[in-house]
C-alpha cells in the first residue's frame, strides 16, 4: 500500500443515523474514505472484493451480531483493525468476545468524536504496521527463497 | 254456709246436690265417710233390738210398761217379737260385716237405705203386733236410727226424700193392714203418725240437702287448697331443683353479718367448700385479695342504695387449688334488702381460653405482618428490578439516537470552526462582507449547535446516571464508590430537588465499600425521597460521608418538618406511613432498614420536629464471611 492511497475505514451499524453521524465525522476531520453498511451481509461481500484498514461494527444487529462479523471478517482481511462499538446493555458480552476476535478497541455508546477519532488514527497505524511487517516478512521469504535457490544452484554445481 | 241465706240458694244447692256426685273425687269421698255411717247404723241397728230385749225381759218380768200394753206380755206376740228382735240383729250384723267389705263399702248407701226400710217394717211390725202404737214416743227407735244413719251415712238428698216415702207408705199400709193381720184393730190414730213421720222426713230432706252441699262445697275448698298446695309444691320442687342442679354457683348473703346463708351444690364445688363451712366464715374471705377491695366497696354502695355494678368478674378463693377461679358475678335483684342474691359462674377456662385466643390472634397477626412485609419486599424488589430493567432498557434505547445526536452536533461543530476559521480568510471575507446573512447563518448555526452539544451531553450524564443506578449487572457483592452511587441517586431525583432543595456535599474520604450497589442505591433513593418530601417549600439536604473504623458512615439531614417522637418508634415498621392513602406505600423505610440489615449495617435515626430528620447509616467497609 502506497502513501497517496486513502486508508479504507468500513463501518457497520443496522442505524443509518450511526453510520451517518461516524461518516460525516470522519470525512470532515480525516482523509479516510469512509464506507458505511446498515447491512452486515452487504459489508461482507464488499470485504470480499475490497481490501479494507478498519472496520468499525456495531454489536447487535439483525441477522448477524458484530463479533460474528468481525471474526469473519478476520479470517477475510487479518490485519484490518478491528472496532467493536457498543451499547451499556452489551458491553458485558461484547467485553467477553474480545478473545475470541482479536478485537482492538471497543467503543461505548455514546461515543466521544475525539475518542473515535484517536481510535481510528491509531488502528489505522497498527494496521499499516501489520500490512508492513507481512509486506517485510513476505520480502525476507522471498529474500529466503532467493538464497535457497542460489543454494540450490550452488549445490547442483558443486555436487 | 251460704245455703243458708235463703231459699235462692237453697234451690241452687238442691240443683248442686243432683250434680255434685258427678266429681268422681267427691264420690269418692261420700263412699270413705259412708263407711263408718254403715257401721254406725249396724250397730245401733243391732243394739237397739238388744236394748229392747232386755227391756221386754224387765217389763215380761214387770208385767208392765211405758212401752208395751199390758195386755199382751206373755200372749205369742210377744215371743214373735223376740223372733222379729234376733232378725234385726241379723240384720245389724250383716251390715257390719258388708262395712268391712269392699263390696259393702261401695254400695254403703242401698244397704243402709235396705235396712232402714226392713228395719222400719219389722219394728212397726212389732209394735202394731205388741199393740203397742198407741203409746207415746213409740217411733224413736226408729226416728233415733234414721237420725243416726242421715247423721252418718252421706245420703243424697232425693235417697232421704225416698226413703221418708217409703217410710211413710211402709207405716200407713201396715197401718192399714193391721186389723187383717193381727185380727185387731189398730188403736192409734195412723194418718197423725204418718203426717209427723211425712213432716220428719220433708225437714230431714231440707237438712240433707243443706248437710250434702256444705259436704260438697268442702270437699269443693278442700280439693281447691290441696290443689294449691300440690301446685305450690311442684313449683317448689322445680326451683329447687333448678337451684340444685344449675351449673352456676347461686348464694344468697345475709346483708347484715356478710355471712352466706344459703348456697347450692355449684358454689361448693366451685369453692371447694361444705355449705357448712362457708356459712361460718364472711364471704369476703372467699374473695381474691386482689379484688376483695373492689368488691366490698361495691357492696357498701350497694347497701347504701347507690349505684354499683351488678355485673362483674372476679377472683375466688378455692380450696381446691392454688390457682384462684376467675368467675363471673351477678347479682340478682330481690325483694328482700336484708339479703343480696347472686351467681357465680367458672369463667377461668374461659379466660385461659380467650387469653389462648389472643395469643393465637396475636402470633396470627405477626405472622399476617411478616408476610405481608415478606410480600411488600418481594413486591418492592420486583419492582425495582422492573425498574431497573426498563431504565436499562431506556438507557439502551436512547443510547443510539443520543450517540448520533451527540456525535453529530460535535461534527457539525467541527465543520463550522472550519467554516469560521474560513470566514477569517482574506479570500472568503468579501464573499462575507456580501452576504451579511451568510455570516450571520454561520452565527446561528454555531450557536444552536452549541445549545444542542451541551443538551446532549446533559443527556449523555443522565443516561450515564440512569445505568448506573440500575446497574443490573450487580447484584452481587461488589466494591463501588459510594460517592458515585449518592450522585447517581441525586441524578435521577433531579427534578424534585431542583430549584427547592439544596444539596450540601460533606463527602470525606472512603473507601470502596463491598455492597449490592443497587440496594444501596435503593437505600439513598428512599432516605433521599422522604427527605426532600419532609421538606415543604425550601430547605437543605446535607450528605456527609466519613470512614469510622471499618465502617462507612452516611449521614443524609433534611431541614424538613421532622417526626413525631410517638412516631420514631414506628417508622421502619413495614406499612407505617404518615403521607396519607395513596401517597407512601409504607413499605420505603422497611425495606431501606431490610437490605441495611442485609449489608450487617445499622441505619439511626435522629429528629426534631420543626427542624428536620438525620438519618445515619453505618456499613462495614469490608464484608465479612459469615453472611451472604
């Protein structure tokens, strides 16, 4: 991923009034491009054809709830950072599932703009990070396999 | 007695004497009394031909008489006359001997009515034989017989009247016939000795009839009286026996000794004393020390005339146990002011019983108290979780379009500072400057965003409050900050405090405090309730906190009204309230000292009337292991 390219932020939430509120937000104070869902089996087929940042869901929706959605999604997109937004009632649950999602933040409803703002900027950075570390990790295997090939060579030479 | 008044009522009594005999008692009667009158004639009517013989024998011997004419002693006639005496002495003995007869008894009046009539014609037989009619007073053997025998026998007048006719006719056709049978004439003057037989007969009639009624009107008296007295005694008896048998004590007291003088078999018992024995003491004695007092005063006014109870209860003495015997007193109202008369009725086991009763209505109502303070409680916690649920539920609900609103009004915020720090810009100024409607837009749109920013956020802390006071998700032994819950609690009672009631916080340093968080904040929430409730129109609520020991101390004062110190007592009684039908539920107090109970606190309450209520509540700060 390249500098100029725009960070890709999905945010899930069945309330469009959510989805709004977070999106005018952030296209006002960031240069991410925002891409909202009220659906979450809509925002699933968008991850499958589309590399995201960040995905922010909400916990409960119809159809599928929010840590079902981000573990699928996980399994999709692993170094997408993972947001969990919440009501009081289900923090508890959502608390317990963070195991199981690799989740990196969870947000309380209501939110603070700052709050989301510092939590989007810094899991952005954690996913650039992730993406850089699999980039360097997957350029020390080529390295790897480079050199393993020279070996190769190396041998079939002397042997 | 009266029969002889006059002849009105003699006609009556003759009229009586024909009905009189109808009484089967009366009948009875004559029968009993003819008895000795048979027997009377029997003798007479063997004594006198016996009497007559002996004269014979004398005149026989004389050769002369006052009796019989001189001419005939010695001739046949004179031996049938000794034969026709042996007949009438027969005749005499027969009927004694029917008078011992029953037979004889009852049928006393036709045999002596017979013998009188045989009786006649034998001796007027003989006279006429003996020829000796002419001489004077030669009838009253028979006039003296027949004297007897009325005298004696009980006969119905119509028998007398009968019976002198038969006489009568007897005499005149022996008269008559006399000159055929003896072949004499008869020398005396027949229709004059019938004429004074008839005239003896018509006055003893009269005299019967006077004699037989008197008889029956006796016997009429005689028969009334010992019907009274039967009557008398049958109602005696039932008496007595009503005073003997009754269950309760009946006693009569003489008023002047203040001794017993008469008791029935139920005061005996009942004291356990003879009759004897309690005549022979006073019958103050027999009354409990505790009431002899009482008692006596009664009977004193009572002998004085004024007004005392005639009803009451009281303790007896009884030698049959140790345990006094509560009775039940009356005294009876009586003719006689030298006695006074009452009962005594055992009412001890009654009193056990009712003193039984109470108690059961008394464990009844304690357990009917427990309940319903059980089923207050259940009521009240079921209440506030509902409570807590919906406020949770609220909380929850309100959560997304107020996290919308807030996040909105902060972006829009955010945009028009961008818009503003744009409007500074030397470019964008003129562009201002033209349309000052623009700026003055921009102005506006700030401003209401500003209105809208903080009322969200005002939002955002109630619903924050609201959850937290719920907080469902505690109901359990936790450690929180009391602090928290206290402003949690103000929170919500925000509206009833504002503008009226001032809040003074004295929090000092505490800990955390191990507790069921929403009980505690139940607690503060009725502690808090009641006191900006006792406060009319302005005052002050104080909360100060402090750490004693290991304890936390709450102290919540209200400058209300206070309570009643005849109520201090009652108030954390379940049901106790003062705010009137439909106000309180009376339950708020019981419930807050319940779940105080429950943390092994203790709640105080101090008041002054007129200057306001302190409630204190002291909590362990950490819990100990022996209560769940």
């Amino acid at each position: 991923m390249t500098a100029d390219e725009k960070h890709i932020i999905l945010i899930v939430d069945d309330e469009e009034m959510v989805t709004t509120s977070l999106r005018s937000f952030l296209e006002l104070e960031t240069d991410y491009e925002v891409v909202t869902f009220t659906s979450p089996i809509e925002a699933l087929e968008y991850v499958r054809e589309n590399p995201i940042d960040l995905i922010v869901s909400d916990y409960l929706m119809p159809d599928v709830d929010g840590i079902s959605l981000l573990l699928q999604i996980k399994q999709l997109r692993p170094n997408a950072t993972r947001v969990l937004l919440t009501g009081y009632a289900d923090k508890e649950n959502a608390i317990k599932a963070i195991n199981d999602v690799g989740l990196y933040q969870y947000i309380e409803k209501p939110w603070e703009n700052a709050d989301v703002k510092l939590v989007m900027q810094s899991g952005r950075e954690r996913s650039d990070l992730l993406r850089r570390l699999t980039s360097k990790i997957g350029e020390v295997e080529k390295a790897h396999g480079e050199l393993m090939g020279i070996q190769n060579d190396l041998l079939k030479v002397f042997i | 007695m009266n029969s002889f008044a006059g002849f009105g009522h003699f006609h009556q009594d003759l009229l009586a004497s024909f009905r009189c005999e109808s009484d089967p008692g009366f009948r009875e009667e004559m029968i009993r009394i003819g008895t000795p009158g048979m027997r009377m004639a029997g003798v007479v009517g063997v004594l006198a031909p016996l009497f007559m013989f002996l004269v014979s024998l004398l005149v026989l011997d004389r050769s002369t008489s006052w009796f019989y004419s001189p001419e005939l002693v010695g001739t046949a006639h004179t031996h049938m006359v000794l034969l026709d005496e042996l007949l009438l002495v027969t005749l005499g003995s027969i009927v004694i001997a029917l008078s011992f007869s029953h037979w004889g008894q009852r049928h006393a009046r036709p045999i002596v009515f017979v013998m009188l009539v045989a009786y006649a014609m034998i001796l007027y037989m003989d006279f006429i034989a003996l020829g000796i009619l002419e001489t004077r007073g030669n009838l009253t053997p028979l006039v003296f017989l027949m004297m007897i025998a009325l005298g004696t026998v009980p006969f119905r007048p119509m028998q007398i009247a009968a019976l002198g006719v038969m006489l009568s006719l007897v005499m005149y056709t022996m008269s008559w016939q006399a000159p055929h049978w003896m072949g004499r004439a008869n020398p005396v003057e027949v229709d004059e000795k019938t004429a004074f037989l008839i005239m003896f007969v018509v006055v003893s009639t009269g005299i019967s009839v006077v004699m037989y009624t008197t008889r029956f009107r006796q016997y009429e008296a005689r028969k009334q009286a010992s019907d009274l007295n039967d009557r008398l005694a049958a109602s005696e008896r039932k008496y007595r026996s009503l005073f003997e048998n009754s269950a309760e004590g009946i006693f009569v007291i003489d008023r002047q000794t203040g001794r017993m003088v008469t008791v029935n078999p139920a005061t005996e018992e009942m004291l356990g004393r003879s009759a004897e024995e309690l005549y022979s003491i006073p019958s103050t004695e027999i009354i409990h020390p505790d009431d002899r007092e009482r008692v006596t005063s009664y009977h004193v006014a009572r002998s004085r005339g004024e007004p005392a109870p005639t009803r009451y209860d009281l303790k007896l003495i009884s030698s049959r146990s140790s345990e006094p015997v509560i009775a039940e007193l009356t005294i009876h109202g009586t003719d006689d002011p030298g006695v006074t008369v009452g009962a005594v009725r055992d009412i001890t086991e009654h009193v056990a019983a009712d003193r039984k009763l109470r108690e059961y209505a008394k464990t009844l109502e304690a357990r009917n108290r427990e309940i319903h303070e059980t089923r207050a409680q259940l009521l009240q916690s079921e209440k506030m979780a509902s409570l807590g649920n919906l406020v949770a539920g609220v909380a929850h609900e309100i959560n997304t379009p107020l996290g919308s609103i807030h996040a909105s009004a902060d972006t829009s915020r955010r945009a028009l500072d961008i818009v503003s720090e744009a409007a500074q810009d030397d470019e964008c100024q003129p562009l201002f400057d033209k349309y000052p409607r623009l700026k003055r837009a921009v102005d506006v749109l700030a401003e209401s965003n500003v209105t809208t920013v903080t009322a969200a956020e005002r939002i955002v802390g109630i619903v924050k409050s609201l959850r937290s006071f719920a907080r469902l998700d505690e109901a359990e032994f936790k450690k929180v900050d009391i602090h928290e819950g206290l402003e949690s609690t103000l929170t919500i009672l925000h509206h009833e405090l504002k503008n009226r009631v001032e809040v003074v916080r004295d929090f000092g340093d505490l800990p955390q405090v191990e507790c069921f968080p929403n009980q505690l904040n139940q607690v503060f929430l009725n502690i808090l309730v009641n006191a900006a409730q006792a406060i009319g129109a302005k005052g002050t609520i104080t909360i100060r906190t402090r750490q004693e020991g290991d304890r936390a101390v709450v102290e919540i004062s209200d400058t209300g009204k206070g309570i009643a110190p005849e109520h201090l007592a009652q108030i954390f009684d379940p049901g106790f309230t003062t705010k009137g039908v439909g106000v309180g539920t009376g339950l708020g107090l019981s419930i807050t000292y319940r779940i105080i109970g429950d943390h092994s606190g203790r709640i105080d309450v101090a008041s002054e009337v007129g200057k306001g209520t302190t409630f204190t509540i002291r909590l362990p700060i950490e819990r100990n292991g022996d209560h769940a």
